[in-house]
C-alpha cells in the first residue's frame, strides 16, 4: 500500500509536470535560438535524470 506521503508526492508531481514541460519547451526553443547547443544538451541530461528519479 502506498504511504500518503508517497501519494501527495505523486499529486504534486502530475500537477506539475505539465507546467514543466512547457517550461522546458520554452528554455529549449530559446537556446535553439540562441545557437546554445552545449547548454541543451545539459538541459536534456537534467530532464533525462529527473524522469529516471519518477519511475
């Protein structure tokens, strides 16, 4: 059985997630723009690693 902890955690998470996602499409167009490769990059291994700590 989940700890009530674990399922505030959860709420909070899908209740961001949205949000951070189009936050993330926002930084990564910008750094398109921008020609920061070097810094998407880093943005993308950032993103790849959190996804890995929610599962």
């Amino acid at each position: 059985m989940e700890s009530s902890q674990r399922a505030t955690e959860r709420s909070f998470a899908a209740t961001l997630a949205p949000q951070h996602r189009r936050w993330l499409a926002e930084q990564s167009a910008w750094l398109l723009q921008q020609g920061r490769f070097d810094a998407l990059e880093a943005l993308a291994a950032e993103w790849d690693d959190e996804e890995r700590d929610d599962a």
